[in-house]
C-alpha cells in the first residue's frame, strides 16, 4: 500500500527547505562569467532561452502535443487479454427435475471441475467512439495550436520587457560614473559655501542663494539617477543573470531610428490589417472558433446511435468439454434516449458559446485597432520629447563648458559654474531617459503589431 503513494512534501520540513534552497540556486543561470559583455541582439536572444517564463510556456505547448497523440489513440480498438482461475469447495453438482410430472429426470451429476482456468483475448470496436475520438484528435490539435500562439505572445512580452530594460540601464551605466563623481564635488562645493559664510568671506543671504541653487540642482539629478537604478536588477531578472554578476552593456543608440520613421509613415489602415493578421490573441479566438464548432457537432454525433463490434478467442481448462477453444463474437447498436431527448438544450448551450467566441473577437479586434492608434501616437511623441531633450541637453551643455572655461580664466567661480554643471548632467540623463522612453514606446507598437523584437534594429552593436 505505501508502495502505492507518492512521496509528499510537508511544509517546514527538511525536504521542503532542501526545494526552496535548489529553487533559489536555479533561478538564474549559474554558469554567467562575473563579468558580462552584452550586446542588445545578445541580450533578446538571452531572453528567449533563458528566461522562466518563456520556459514555462514552451513545456506547456509541448505538453498540448502530446494530447494530440493521446486522442489520436482513443480511435484505436480495445484490445484486452484476461485470465482467471475458479475454484470451489464441493464438485457443484446439479440435477434436473421435469415441469411436467415434477420428478426428477436427471441424476445428480457434474459437468464443470471443482478447478478449471479460462483466458479470454478480446477486441472490441465502438464505431461512434472511434468517431469522437477522431473528433478530439482535431480538438487538440487546435488547443496545442492555441499553446503555441500563448507561448509566442510571452516571447513577445519578454523581448518587449527586455527591450525597455536594456536601453534604461544603458542610460544609467553611461552616466552613473560621472554622476556619482559630480555628485561627490557637490558636498565637497556644499561644504565650501558654508566654510566661506564661518569665515565672513560671503554674506549669509549670498551663502543661501548659492546653498539653495546647487541643492535644487543635485536634488533633480539625484532623482533622474535613482530612477534609472532599478532597470539593471530587472534586466538580470528577465535574463536569469544573477544579480552580483557585472553587466556591461555594449550597444549604442540608434540615431537614425529608421524603424521609427518607418511605422510613424506607415498607413494606419496597414498597421491595424498586420495587428489582427499577427497578433496571438486574434489567432487564438480563430483557432477557439473551431474548437466551438467542433464541439457543437460533437453534440450531435453523441445522440447518434452507437455500433459495439465484438471478437474475442477462448479457452476453457475444463475436462467435461468438447471443446475447449472457441471463438465468439457479436455486434450490437445501442441508443441513449437521455442524449436524444436532451440534444435541443445541449445544442442551444454549444451555439450559445460560439456566438459568445464571436462576440469576444470582435472586441478584442476593436480593443486592438484602439492599442495601435495609441501605440503610434505614443510613438510619435516620445519622438518628438527624445529630439527635446537632445536639443535642451546640447543646449546645457555648451553653457556648462563656457562656464567651467570662464571659471579656468577667473572671470567666473566654481559657485556658477557648478549649478550649469549639475543641469547639463542632469539633462544629459533625461536625453538617455527620453532615448529609452522612445525605445520603449517602439517596443509597445511592436508588440500591438505582433511584430517580434528581435528584428527590429533597436540599437547598434
């Protein structure tokens, strides 16, 4: 009996502790170097054989698979083999006695041994079984099918989240070295100021006014480089990096953004026609329509009348036969009068959830249309904020280099300079920033299109 039983975990046992400790071992791919060089294209690929989900996904459409194989055998005839040995305890003798007179008309006598064996080797065929059976077949092919379609949208969905998290943390690893620095000269500047207002070399209010700009500055570039800090700790995550491994992204921006001017040119009418050709979720209300129908006409198979073909071989140990073997067989048509007289309702329920399918499709194809038009209007001004903040960035940053080369020639102190200094840097974030917002609206219109990422030119290597 406990040979019978699957082995069970209780939780807060050792076991259950000795899974968590292997869990947080393989949740990331142990083998990485400390440090990694990673290219963007590196990285979608990375993502796609790597990541969790993706894994997750990928043994679901494999398992829907083998359904398709498992149906396919329901069509097969039951084949059977049996063997049994009787026995009892008197020789299970019986007489006969006369309907007519009442008296008996055979002694008693036996025609059976106390211990005989008999085995039996079947086939049977149900011909309406081997019908829905094929039926099935086509069900599951649908729904492994459908697997394959989810299993598609979450690649889409992990690129997509790749995509944002790389050029973010490319943002924060091209600037948090000089930032860091900057901000160390600024407590350095801070505590000048008040070095210089103690010693009576600047007035009070003179001291407020530098404290107060260079403070306002480090706080907005402060908070521009914490926001960028997380997305290299999501990047390792979608990519089952571990987290104290050294990420060095490689690739650069794209300046051209071809692919960009490419979709805000496109025709809209186009781009809604590839969003509900490509698009997972579309196909797989196409692939749930068949299932329907397929189910509807199940329905109706299960009232026709069911044809049981039987043939099997026997053998009987028993010494008072004359024959020992045999063969049997027979055929026989059975019908369900539940099944017939309740098929109206059953075929009501099934076309009701056809038209409900229906329904669901027109307004996922309408709820679509709507992600593409706001997809590409996002696009189109995440766009036009990227070349604004290049513009405002070049802009700062030329005040700050004629600042620090005034203050070189002691026609300016470093109190003016540093505030230009903190803006440029500042604004040099929020360029990188508006270039990964950019990339990240890019990457949602390609996903309403059901476009995959991986060929699409978001950065140069």
């Amino acid at each position: 009996m406990s040979a019978c039983t699957a082995n069970r975990v209780e939780l807060g046992s050792a076991d259950h502790m000795e899974i968590l400790k292997a869990d947080r071992e393989n949740s990331a791919d142990r083998s990485s170097p400390e440090k990694l060089h990673l290219s963007y294209h590196d990285a979608l690929k990375r993502a796609i054989a790597q990541n969790l989900d993706a894994r997750v996904s990928a043994l679901e459409a494999l398992s829907k698979e083998d359904d398709i194989d498992i149906a396919r055998l329901q069509a097969m005839p039951d084949f059977s083999i049996s063997g049994t040995a009787y026995g009892r305890s008197n020789k299970g003798a019986s007489s006969s006695r006369s309907i007519i007179s009442g008296n008996e008309s055979l002694e008693p006598s036996y025609s059976t041994e106390r211990y005989h064996n008999t085995r039996e080797i079947s086939v049977s065929w149900n011909t309406l079984d081997l019908i829905l059976a094929v039926a099935e077949s086509r069900i599951a092919k649908d729904e492994a099918m459908i697997a394959r379609q989810r299993h598609a949208k979450v690649l889409q969905n992990i690129e997509r989240d790749v995509h944002a998290a790389y050029w973010q943390a490319f943002a924060h690893q091209k600037t948090v070295n000089e930032t860091e620095e900057l901000l160390d000269h600024v407590q350095k500047q801070l505590g000048n100021v008040k070095k210089a207002h103690k010693e009576n070399l600047i007035a009070a209010s003179k001291a407020a006014d530098l404290q107060n700009e260079i403070q306002q500055q480090k706080t907005s570039l402060d908070a521009v480089n914490k926001d960028l800090s997380y997305a290299e700790i999501e990047l390792k995550s979608l990519l089952s990096i571990p987290q104290d491994t050294k990420l060095i992204l490689t690739s650069k921006p794209d300046k051209k953004n071809k692919i960009v001017q490419s979709l805000l040119s496109a025709e809209l009418a186009a781009l809604e026609e590839e969003a509900l050709v490509k698009r997972p979720e579309v196909n797989e209300t196409i692939l749930q329509k068949n299932i329907d129908a397929q189910n509807t006409r199940n329905t109706i198979l299960r009232t026709v009348p069911g044809a049981d073909l039987f043939f099997a071989s026997n053998r009987d140990s028993n010494e008072f036969l004359y024959d020992k073997d045999w063969l049997s067989f027979s055929a026989s048509i059975s019908q369900s009068l539940s099944a017939l007289f309740t098929l109206p309702a059953r075929h009501r329920a099934a076309k009701n959830i056809e038209e409900l399918g229906d329904a669901r499709r027109l307004s996922l194809a309408a709820a679509i249309i709507t992600q593409v038009h706001l997809a590409r209007h996002r696009l189109d001004l995440a766009q036009q904020n990227y070349k604004q903040a290049e513009e405002s960035y070049r802009i700062a940053r030329e005040q700050a280099r004629k600042a620090k080369a005034q203050k070189s020639l002691g026609l300016e102190s470093g109190n003016v300079a540093l505030p230009k200094t903190l803006q440029a840097q500042t604004l040099k974030i929020q360029s990188l920033q508006a270039h990964a917002e950019m990339q990240d609206a890019l990457a949602s219109l390609l996903n309403t299109l059901g476009r995959p990422l991986h060929g699409a030119q978001g950065g140069q290597a």
